[in-house]
C-alpha cells in the first residue's frame, strides 16, 4: 500500500470482535491508525501494550480499528482471539480476517503492522514490527495536533 493512499473499505459482515466499524464512522473526524495483529505472535502483545497507552492519554483524538490476520490454521480458532482479546483488555473494533480480504488490501505481510491514516482517510505512515513504538507515537501526535 503507497503513502496517500485512501482508506480501504471495511466489510460489513459478521466477522468483528467488539462492533463493527465503517468508512463513514471514520472520515473526516481524527485519525485512524489500523493494527495487524494474530493470535500466534508473541510481539504483537508487546506492541498493543503502547497502543492501550496511546488510548488511555490520546483515546478521544484518534480511531484504532485491529485486524486479526491468521499465521496459520490454529489462528483461525475464534475462542483463542477471544481470550487473547480479552486477556489484552482490547476494547477497539477488531475485524477477523480469515478470508485474508483486509490483508490483500492492505497489501500486508507482516505481524504487528501498523497503517496510520490522517482526518482525510489518506496512508501517512507505514510500520512494521514492534520495535519503532515511538516513532509511531510521533507520527500520531502529528496526525493528532494536524489542523487542530
């Protein structure tokens, strides 16, 4: 996925965790900034810990929107997302990508990922793994203090 990118669609079926989010929710309104994550990886906990921090001080400024994207067969189990979601305290909206819809418009490859999209729904910042949290902060302050 390129920088400037709008926001892709997110589906309107049954496969969310905690309320369905759409398009019109968030447009125009703050940032969004999209998190893959699966049930397997052992950063991707690690990662969502600075994430419930970036809620807890900046919560009501942006959107946080999880994808589960499955690493394998066992990633699939609805009830071990359900207790890994409920052990993280996840609150958000967290889409279950078994079919891989979201990841094949995300273009993504990689858990944690993070794709962070500005009021506009336009791509401003791309990451990959768990290492570089503050540079994601950052990137959101930014987007967060942008137009204010």
């Amino acid at each position: 996925m390129k920088l400037r990118t709008k926001i892709p669609s997110f589906p309107s079926d049954n496969n969310w965790i905690n309320g369905p989010i759409n398009n019109e929710k968030l447009a125009g309104q703050k940032p969004v900034l999209v998190y893959f994550w699966s049930v397997s990886c052992p950063s991707c906990g690690g990662a969502y810990k600075y994430i419930s921090q970036w809620k807890a001080k900046y919560g009501e400024f942006f959107n946080l929107v999880g994808i589960h994207m499955p690493r394998s067969k066992e990633d699939l189990q609805e009830q071990r997302i359900v207790e890994a979601i409920q052990k993280g305290r996840m609150k958000d909206s967290i889409y279950l990508d078994h079919a891989l819809v979201m990841t094949k418009q995300f273009q993504n490859r990689i858990v944690p990922s993070f794709y962070l999209f500005d009021k506009k729904g336009l791509l401003r910042h791309i990451q990959s793994g768990e290492n570089g949290m503050m540079m994601l902060e950052k990137r959101l302050l930014m987007l967060i203090n942008e137009n204010k």
